[in-house]
C-alpha cells in the first residue's frame, strides 16, 4: 500500500514538472509592479513602437507597428478603412466608443503583435527578432487638438492592473521588469471625435532598453533664501535634483552641508515625498556663525548613486545700529580735520542678543568723493587708525566705540566712511565734510 502511494505521488510531480517545463523560462521575471515614472527616459534606447492615430480625413483611426520612429518601408500599418492584417480579417468595421487593444512581445518567434478588438478583431504583426535585454516599456497619451480626444484606461500589464491616470496627456515609462522573454500590456482604448491633419492626438507604446544607472543626479539651482542671513537666524536652502539625463532613477533623498562636506543634513522634497527623477529639495537651518559663506547640495537615487555636490555662497551677517552721535547716518556730517571722532554703533544677532565679540570688527576705512556729486571710488578705501591707547571700546550701553585719528590732510575734502565687519560684510556709509 505504501509504495503504490508513493508510486502515485511520483506520477504527479513528474507531470507537474512537464508542466511547469511548458513555460518559457524567465517569463515570471516579467509579472509583477513596474517602476512606473512620469516622461519618457532621454536615456532609454527605443527599438519597437505603436501608435493609434485619429484622423479627420475620413478614414478613421490609424494604426501603426514598427521600428522605432514608424518610418515608411520600416512599419505594418492599417487605417480600418481596408485592407488585410495579420489573420486575414478584412480591416473594416465600426470603432466602437471601448475597444480592447493588446500589444504582446512573443520572444518564441521574435514578433511584436497588435491586436485591436473593436466591432471586429483586428492584429498587426511585425518582426522585430529577438530583442535582450528589453526592460523599458512606454505610454503615451496625447491631446493636444480640439474636437477629438484619446485616452487608455483599465492600463494591465502581464494581467497586472497598474493604478495610474492615463487619460491625461502624459507620457509614463515602466522600468524595473524584465521584459526580454515577453510581455503582454493591455487596455481599453478611446479615440473619439476629429482632429486636424497631422499627428497631434494619439496613443504610443514603445519597446526599449534603459542602460543600467550608475551615475548619481545632478544638482542645481542651489539657493538660500534670505542672504544674506542675520547671525543666529533661520535660513531655507533649496536645489533642484535630477536623474533625466544620468539613469532615469527617482530620488530618494538629499542632503545638504555647511562645512564643505566634512557632515551632511537631510533635506525634504517640497512636494512631501522622493518619488520622481525630479525633485526640488530644501531644509531650513540656522547661520550659527558670520563665517559660513557658503552651502552645498548633493542628491541620491534610488540605485544608491551619490551625485556631485553643488555649492552656492550666501552671506551670515549682523543686525547693525548706528552711526550714533556725534556723527550720524542720513545727514552729511561735519568734523574739523586733525580732530578725533567717537564713531559709535550696536551690534545684535537675529534674537537681539548683544554681540560683544572683538573680533565682530575689522577696521574703520574711508575713501574720497566729489563733494558735490558724493561719488568715489571704493577700491582707494584706507584703513584709518585710532587715538593712540583709545582704540576699540565696548561702552557699559552695549555700543562699539573707535575713535577715529583724522588726519589733518583731509581739510577741505569730503569722505565716505565705514566699518568694515567679520565675515565680509560693511556697516552702512557715513557722509563727512572736512574743514
């Protein structure tokens, strides 16, 4: 009893395995969800296509199935006003409001198969070998002329429904499947209405291969937004983030820094979420110092390619009070030549906090201006000197006080005076008339 049961069992598995065997191999690669991306990829190289067409010149909705391009002499065609297609129907009948269309890559006799089930079932069949590797598959959908509209809709591929609008004017690649040993993408096709002469509505597949990517995105448009920032404020940087042109990935995250390189941050996607080859990406971070002058940007893909990161230049500044008496801004100032001048200021960070730091200030400079038109060349600035033992101070009200050493050869002259800051930035200037 025992080895008629096993016997039994034996039989089963083996006619299982005959047919399972039935099966091409590498056919199951091809089932499952698709990466599926807006825009057709600049860097797939498209082999086969098919286009649905709908004219105004009476002869219906044409249909077209070639090499890529569709060029004459390299396509089967057929405009549903005559002639026979792949199975010897007659290519005549009414399109109907839904017709069912199916585009099947057969890898077992390298042929690209166009089925259309309308009031009658129509195919178009071309020979396109047998094409590996094959991993990219594209939709388009395209209105752009007035009275006729197309659409694809319940979109499947290997029996696969794929949850996305299609009847939008969009294109959509499919990426991330293997398609080299076939695949069946299928769905009820619309094209209603007239349209003027020319291919300006219509539905495309196209059949291609995506290069492995291996290059990380590019960055650009790297921005901060305010600059210049008050010390100890906040900050947005922005940058866009892109994989068009170098594999076609989607984002999956960015980061930006602030020292060069040395450490990096995470950024967002502005839209909430990394799921396209585009992204526009930002952070907020706060100038923690007036020697930050610069920040970059760099963006991964979903492959795990870190691409080349950009840097833009922003400037960290303090908040500045003054001049206050005895001289002061938004008037012309009068001093006698040879005197010295308190030049009084404040300085505070974003919070109003006091900046009591020495090295806040860099020196005091002036440059000569006409005393009518007060214009002067900033590039002959000097740096001026102090009241020997009476330099800088930093008074008990919180200001800055130098007092400034005016030479007595300045009588007669007008200058502009200012105070030259840490990290690169000037006080406002001050108007001086010299007796």
């Amino acid at each position: 009893m025992f080895k008629r049961r096993n016997r039994n069992f034996l039989v089963l598995f083996l006619i299982l395995c005959l047919l399972l065997s039935t099966f091409p191999v590498g056919k199951a690669s091809a089932n499952g969800n698709p990466v599926i991306t807006p825009g057709a990829n600049p860097n797939a190289v498209i082999d086969n296509e098919a286009m649905f067409l709908s004219f105004s010149n009476g002869a219906g909705p044409e249909v077209l199935l070639g090499k890529a391009g569709l060029a004459e002499g390299e396509r089967t065609q057929v405009d549903f006003s005559g002639g026979v297609t792949c199975d010897g129907t007659l290519a005549s009948g009414t399109w109907m409001p839904t017709n069912h269309v199916i585009l099947d890559y057969i890898y077992a006799t390298g042929s690209l198969v166009l089925d259309v089930l309308a009031s009658n079932h129509y195919c178009l069949t071309f020979a396109v070998g047998k094409l590996s590797p094959l991993n990219y598959l594209e939709l388009g959908v395209i209105n752009e002329a007035q009275g006729g509209t197309v659409s694809f809709n319940n979109v499947r591929l290997n029996g696969v429904l794929l949850n996305f609008d299609w009847a939008k004017s969009n294109y959509q690649n499919m990426t991330a499947l293997d398609y080299s040993l076939g695949f069946r993408l299928e769905g009820d096709l619309v094209l209603t209405g007239t349209q003027p002469d020319g291919i300006t509505n219509f539905v495309s597949f196209k059949v291609g291969y995506l290069p492995e990517d291996k290059v990380g995105p590019i960055t650009t448009e790297v921005m901060v937004d305010p600059n210049p920032v008050i010390l100890n404020g906040k900050a947005t940087v922005s940058a866009k983030v892109d994989d068009q042109t170098t594999g076609g990935s989607k984002i999956a995250s960015a980061e930006y820094s602030l020292d060069g390189g040395i450490s990096w941050q995470a950024m967002a996607a502005l839209d909430g979420v990394f799921d396209q080859p585009v992204e526009v990406v930002t952070a907020e971070f706060t100038a923690t110092s007036v020697l930050l002058d610069q920040v970059c940007v760099r963006g991964t893909d979903v492959k795990g390619n870190i691409g080349e990161m950009v840097c833009a230049s922003f400037a960290v500044v303090y908040q500045f009070e003054g001049f206050f008496r005895p001289v002061q801004m938004n008037v012309i100032n009068s001093a006698k030549a040879g005197r010295t001048i308190p030049i009084k200021w404040r300085l505070t960070d974003a919070l109003g906090a006091l900046v009591t730091d020495r090295a806040s200030f860099e020196g005091l400079y002036s440059y000569p201006v006409d005393c009518k038109t007060w214009i002067g060349e900033a590039s002959q600035a000097v740096k001026e000197f102090a009241t020997n033992g009476k330099g800088l101070q930093l008074t008990e009200d919180g200001n800055w006080q130098f007092n400034w050493k005016t030479p007595q050869e300045y009588a007669g002259t007008c200058r502009i005076m200012y105070v030259d800051l840490a990290g690169g930035a000037n006080s406002p200037e001050l108007q001086l008339i010299f007796r």
